[in-house]
C-alpha cells in the first residue's frame, strides 16, 4: 500500500464521520416535537449518547473500501480480522449503550473477538494468548478514557498517531490503514465531543476506538523487525490509559469499593476537583498521553535507547501517586429533611415561646411600675426603667393601701376623712 493509498483513506473516514457526526448532531438537537413533554424527541438522548456509532462507520467504511480495493496487499488477511473484530466489539457496544450488559458477557465477547484477530493474523499460540489478553486489558483501559468530554477522542487520537508512525518506520505500511483511518475518524468527531459535548463516544466509539488500538499494537509489535525494542516502545503507547485503569483500582481497593462499579474516581474527575475545567483536563491528559507515545515511537525508530521509556514511566507513576492523594470520595453531609409532623411541631413550639415571654415581659413591666402613686416631691422612675420605691419627704418609703376594691379618689377622700 502507498503513501497516497493511505491518505486517501484516511480523507474518506475524514469526510465520512463528519458528515454523519453532523446529521446526528441535527436530529439529536432538533427542537419541539409535537406531543412530547419537555420540548425534545425522546430519540434525542439515544443519538447523543450513541454518537460514537457515526465515528465507527465512517472508520469502517473507508477501511473496507481500502480492503476491497486491495490496498492492504498481502497483510489483508490481517487487517481484515482486525476490522472485523473491532466491528464485533461494536456491535457489543452499541447493544451496552441501549441496554446494560453483564461484564462477563462482554468480556467474553471481547476475548472472541481478541481470539478472531490473532488467528487470521497468524501467530504462535504462545503469542496469540499473550496477545488476546493484552487486547481485551486495553480495550478495556481505554474505554474507561470516556468519563469525560472530548478525553477519550483527544487520547486515542494521539495514540493512533504514535501507532501510525511506528507502522510506517517499521516497513510495513498496510498495517498503518486502520490507524490512518482511525486518526482521520476520531479528528472529525473531536468537535462534536468537545464540552460541551452534543455528541458522545459512547460504548460504541470508545469499545471500537480500544480495541482498534489494542489490535493494531499487538499486530505492529508481532510484525516488528527483531532488531527493534517494539516490545518496549509499544506498549508504553497505552501509559495514560493503563494508569487511570491503576489509578481506579487503587483507589477503590483503598477505599474497600467494588471495582467493577464505576464513579467519579478518574484522572479527569480528581483534576476537576482542584478546579481544572473539563476542556483543560482532556487537554492535560492528552498531552500526558503525548510524552509516553513521542518516547516510544522514537525508541521504536531505534533514535533513542529503550532506557528512555524509564522517564516517562516514573512520571506516570508520580501523577498516579499525586492523584490518590485527591479525595474521591468525599462523603457530603446533607440536613435530614423535615417531616410535616415536625414542620407542624416547629410551629407550634414558636407560638408558645412568644406567649411565656409576653408574659414575662409584662411580668417585668408591672413589677417596674409602682403599685401606688408617690407622694408629693418624691421622684418619679423615668419610663420604661423600673427606679426605686416612691419615698416621702422625709425619706421613709411608701406603703401602698390594701385593696379596697373603690376607685382611686374614693379611696383618697376616705383617707382624708379617717385623717
């Protein structure tokens, strides 16, 4: 296959997925539907969240036009059963964004086709085993790359390029189809996913896009020169995703989670949480992602020594450790809500408070105010205050009357008279 075979493919998926990311995207945000409450057509939701299905064909497509048109050359066999069993995962994805699928069924859909790949390729069994588990662990890896807007797209396409590159220096260039395509498909959908995402990857793009990469890794590193270190610089390809797998079982293990319960436990996640914006944490990542891939693609071109790959590593490793130390899992302690019987009793108690302290505000008043008036010169109390008790002119205190029940003249002229 020639270099303008390859453009050319990689110019049709290119075309192809943005031309179908675009009619998606118009159906998915197209506004009222007549008699749909919430002014959105329930399918909708369905094409935004299976997005990923327009990045797979249009990578599908021109992949197989490639094929048919013989470009792959004597790698077809190959190249076929890679396309092929990253249309199985696919599928398999496509199902999981319908309908939630047990992990051991999709697992184990994974693994056939992992198996399908390494026997139309034609490797050792010893190989071939090592091979489907390395497939079915990065597949996996990557497909949890997709927890945020435009991570997965923006890291896939800097691993297919890296993948593409080592097809080409490595001479055998019909194993740089389906990384062509794969970089020219997930380019055209990179807009679509970026936040605010209207588009999602999805199980269907992200399974494919894993898989794609797996495959194509392990198929490079089986065709590789034996003079090459590929069994060092391809898997250093797949660091950032194999470090947010690590990361996430780490964490969950710590924490006594259940691993295979997915929450907001990822790179992206714990970046949010020292206030990294979403476009910022996918354009962190993938430039973490850059440094592994540019390291190994030069250490395959055999322009670097395979100690290299050590600086990159141990990089991963202090971003993993400075990661876990981001809570995760912080616990946010909400007020208990407030029954009607204890609104109802809240309510009731208020009223009751406000009635004991009027009557103890006016217990207090009367207490400050003389029972008696006082006689001629003594000083009256200044209102509101509660002075001290009335004196007469010669400073003895005032005794008030008993109650006689009269009015206070009477009371006054009878005195006068009893005087």
């Amino acid at each position: 296959m020639n270099v303008l075979g390859i453009i050319a493919s990689g110019v049709a998926a290119l075309f192809i997925t943005v031309a179908l990311a675009k009619s998606a995207r118009r159906v998915a945000l197209r506004p009222h539907v007549p008699n749909e409450p919430g002014g959105r057509a329930p399918r909708a939701g369905v094409l935004r969240r299976t997005g990923g299905a327009t990045a797979v064909l249009g990578v599908g497509t021109a992949t197989g036009v490639a094929l048919w048109l013989g470009a792959a050359d004597d790698a077809a066999g190959s190249v076929g059963g890679l396309l092929a069993g990253a249309g199985i995962v696919a599928v398999l994805g496509l199902v999981q964004d319908l309908k939630p699928l047990w992990t051991a069924l999709r697992l184990g859909a994974q693994t056939a086709a992992a198996i399908l790949v390494v026997c139309l390729a034609g490797l050792s069994p010893a190989a071939g085993v090592l091979a489907a588990l390395w497939i079915v662990l990065v597949t996996n890896a990557f497909a949890l790359l997709d927890h945020a807007d435009g991570l997965l797209t923006a890291v896939g396409l800097v691993t297919a390029a890296g993948l593409l590159a080592c097809a080409l220096v490595g001479g055998d260039p019909a194993l740089a189809l389906l990384p062509t395509t794969l970089v020219a498909g997930l380019a055209g959908f990179l807009l679509h996913t970026w936040h605010p995402a209207r588009l999602r990857l999805g199980a269907t793009g992200a399974q494919f896009t894993g898989f794609a990469l797996a495959a194509s890794g392990a198929l490079i590193l089986a065709a590789a020169p034996s003079g090459r270190a590929a069994w060092a610089a391809l898997p250093a390809l797949t660091t950032v995703a194999l470090a947010d797998t690590a990361l996430v079982l780490i964490s969950r293990r710590r924490a006594a989670r259940s691993p295979l319960r997915d929450t907001d436990d990822h790179i992206a996640h714990r970046l949010r949480r020292v206030r990294v914006t979403v476009p910022g944490a996918a354009v962190l990542t993938a430039l973490w992602a850059a440094v592994p891939v540019a390291t190994g693609t030069l250490v395959y071109a055999e322009l670097l020594h395979p100690a290299f790959l050590l600086l990159p590593l141990a990089g991963t490793a202090a971003a993993v450790f400075a990661l876990l130390r981001i809570p995760a899992y912080g616990s946010h302690r909400t007020a208990p809500p407030r029954t009607g019987s204890s609104r109802r009793a809240s309510s009731g108690a208020a009223p009751s408070r406000t009635a004991a302290a009027r009557r103890a505000q006016a217990s207090g008043v009367g207490a400050a105010i003389p029972a008696a008036a006082s006689a001629p010169g003594a000083k009256a109390p200044a209102p509101g205050q509660g002075g001290p008790a009335a004196r007469t002119a010669a400073g003895h205190p005032t005794v008030p009357p008993p109650p006689t029940g009269r009015p206070p003249a009477e009371a006054a002229t009878a005195a006068a008279e009893r005087g």
